[in-house]
C-alpha cells in the first residue's frame, strides 16, 4: 500500500526548491527598494493629489513592504 504523502516527498526530492531572489542578493535588492520607496513617498508627500495616488503612494508602499521583508531576511531575522 502505497503512502500518497510519501510519493510526493520522493517526487519534490528530484526538483529542489530554487528561490527568484538568491541570498547573495536579497541585502542589495532589499537596500534598492527601500531606498526607491523613501525617494518615491518623498516625491508623493509633496505633490499629493488623486493622480499621483496610483502613480506615485502605491508602488511606493509595495517597494517598502517588499524591501523591508528582504532586508529583514538579507539580515538574518526570519519571520
């Protein structure tokens, strides 16, 4: 009888797991975004209106969410 957990361990063991971002380059990705967010939110603060809202808070927000989990992972805190 066979185990249907254990057939799909043994067929994950054939194709290890290989990450888009490589741990060498979290610390310079995470560094990058962060710093393009505070540029960004910067230029946001200043010139605040219902255009620049999609064009300039969102992806500001979205570069600082993914920047500080990178950052928080290139540094070694694991969440």
């Amino acid at each position: 009888m066979s185990n249907p957990l254990l057939d799909v361990w043994e067929a994950a063991s054939a194709s290890p797991f290989h990450p888009i971002v490589s741990k060498d380059n979290e610390f310079v990705l995470g560094f990058s975004l962060l710093l393009f967010s505070l540029f960004i939110g910067g230029v946001f603060s200043l010139n605040r209106s219902f255009i620049n809202l999609p064009l300039l808070g969102v992806p500001a927000s979205i570069a600082f969410g993914f920047g500080s989990v990178l950052m928080i992972c290139a540094v070694g805190v694991y969440v």
